[in-house]
C-alpha cells in the first residue's frame, strides 16, 4: 500500500507541486482552507486547522503516515498591516497541527523561511542566531520554536523556493516569464540576495530527509548566492527572453515597502554533508523548471 501524506495549505504554491511529484507513489491528501481545488490522482479535504480536536479527529479518519505544514499567511505585506492574524495562521495553526501529529507520533515536516535574520551576513548556517526584522519573520520564527518544543523529532525546513504556480498563485519565476512574455519591463532589486531552489529539488530533499529519520532544522536551499536581478537575467537567458526588459534596482531606494532583510542567502552545507551530494545551483535548477514546461508541468497547474 502507498504511504499516505497529509499536506496543509494544499491550494498553495509548494503544496500542489508537492501533490503532483508524489501523486504516483504516495496517497496524498491536500488538506484545504477556502479555495477549493481538484487535482487529478489527489485527494483534497477540507480540514479546520484552528481546532486540535478537529485535527485529531480529520487525523483519526484521514490516516496519514507523514503531515507536511505549508498553510501560512505569506504576504510579507498582510502580516505588517494584519499581525494578529499572522500569529495565528502562522503560530497557532502551526502549533495546533504539531500537537495533532504529536498525538499520532506521526512525521511532521513544517515549513519555514529564510525570512529569520536581519539580512546583514551572507550564507548563513543552523546554527546562526535569528533575529527577524519583520512581523511575518517574527511569526515563523515563533512557529519554529513552538512546533519543536511540542514535536521534537518534527524536521523544520527553512527555504525560499520558486516553480510553476496557478492561475491565483504566481511565483517569482512565474511573474518574470510572464512580464518578459508579454513584452512588459521590470525592475529587479541587486541588492536583495538569496539562495533559491527549485520546488522540485526541495521535495526530493525533504524526502531523503525524511527517509533518513532526521528532525531538527535545515536550510534547504540551492548552492547559490544570488540577487533577485541576476535570478532574473539567468531565468530570461534560460528561456530565450529578452533581458533588456529587465531593470537593476535598488530595494535600499524603496522607502514604501515593509522592511525586509536585504541577504536571506542560506547555507545548504549541513544538508549537503547529510546526503552527500550538492543541491545545484542556479542555472541548473532553471534549465529543469524549463524541461518542467516542456513535459507540460506549466500548463497542467494553469487549468487549476
Ligand atoms: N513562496 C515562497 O517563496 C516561500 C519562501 C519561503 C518560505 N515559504 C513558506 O513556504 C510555505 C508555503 O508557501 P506557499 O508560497 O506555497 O504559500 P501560498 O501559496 O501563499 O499558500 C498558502 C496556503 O495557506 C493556506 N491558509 C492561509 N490561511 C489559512 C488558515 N487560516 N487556515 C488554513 N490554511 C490557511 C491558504 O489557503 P486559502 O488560500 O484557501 O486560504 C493556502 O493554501 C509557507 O510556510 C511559507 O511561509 C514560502
């Protein structure tokens, strides 16, 4: 019989793309809040996050053998002018679905962000003291201690990914293909650096993780500090786009955006040293979410 796997937040970005990698080897059950969606070979249920019992209860029906918590409120945005909201989406809910699999002593793997520092060090490790300069980092931040302190063999994952998205749901790599496309300029920050991975890549990591019992935090990210405008220009030359369309800018002149942190770049040594091998990096991970197009990836999650 397939293992069965739980994921929260399942009209999401990372959650659908999960459910489409595993549908053919796992049961997956994408456990939804208000949009509803229907993906082939998929389960989706609606499930109240808000209520432990609630949860015990859809876990006691639903079986699953692994639950993974994407469900948050993610517009850096929406937290700053909502931030009672923002601690309950992302640190109640996330507790309560911790305490659920708690009871089951079921694997839990929950979702966090590179959004945890000030943004002044490059490439940081595990261990690096967070210090979040904002509500949403500040609310995931809390999320990762509380789901640790109540499921202490939970695997905290800490990443910034990009891959195909819905037609609701864009990702970063969606909204420069389709700006570039449609013959629109854009204006990408230089000095906002990160270390972004492929969906894909991500998923396969967190499996292998899983396979090997790990719990504690990782920094699953790609192997390559880059900033927002050269991701941009790499993406564009990927897929033959026009790059002149592209403007560097500079996020230090945004004074109207919530603050953020200018380097999110994350090490990826400690995972790498655990499974023996790179993750890749940014050309590499680009040219595998183009093959992704061209088996129809994109245009499946279109329909959703
Ligand atoms: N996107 C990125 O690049 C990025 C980077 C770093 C970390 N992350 C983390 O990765 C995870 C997944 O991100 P994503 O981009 O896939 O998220 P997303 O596309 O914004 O989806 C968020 C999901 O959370 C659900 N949700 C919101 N409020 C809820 C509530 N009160 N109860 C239950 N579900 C609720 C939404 O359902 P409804 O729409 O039905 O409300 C939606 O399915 C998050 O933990 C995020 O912090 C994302």
């Amino acid at each position: 019989m397939k293992p069965r796997i739980l994921v929260t937040g399942g009209s999401g970005l990372l959650a659908i793309n999960w459910a489409i990698m595993l549908r053919d080897s796992y049961s997956v059950v994408l456990a939804l809040h208000d949009r509803i969606i229907d993906l082939a070979g998929v389960e989706t249920t609606k499930l109240n996050l808000d209520s432990v019992d609630d949860l015990v209860c859809a876990f006691d029906t639903l079986k699953p053998d692994i639950v993974v918590h994407t469900a948050s409120l993610t517009s850096v945005e929406k937290c700053e002018s909502s931030p009672t909201l923002a601690q309950f989406v992302n640190v109640e809910l996330a507790s309560n679905v911790a305490k659920a699999s708690a009871i089951y002593g079921l694997p839990l793997v929950h979702i966090s962000t590179d959004h945890l520092f000030q943004g002044v060090e490059s490439l940081l490790d595990e261990p690096s003291a967070i210090s979040p300069v904002n509500v949403y980092g500040r609310t995931k931040a809390d999320a990762e201690s509380r789901v640790l302190d109540i499921c202490p063999g939970a695997m905290v994952i800490r990443t910034n990914f990009y891959g195909w998205g819905t037609r609701y749901r864009h990702s970063f790599s969606d909204v420069i293909i389709n700006a570039l496309r449609s013959g629109k300029a854009l204006t990408l920050f230089h000095d906002v650096f990160y270390t972004p991975i492929l969906i894909e890549e991500l998923v396969l990591v967190v499996h292998q993780l899983l396979e090997m019992h790990e719990s504690g935090v990782f920094h699953v990210v790609g192997d390559e500090r880059i900033s927002k405008f050269e991701f941009g220009m790499k993406l564009a030359r990927e897929f033959s786009l026009d790059t002149s369309l592209i403007t560097s800018g500079s996020f230090a002149d945004q004074a109207s955006l919530v603050q953020r942190p200018h380097d999110m770049s994350l090490s990826n040594q400690n995972v790498c040293k655990l499974l023996g091998r790179k993750l890749g990096d940014v050309n590499s991970h680009l040219s595998r979410l183009h093959l992704q197009e061209k088996n129809g990836l994109a245009q499946k999650l279109q329909e959703l």
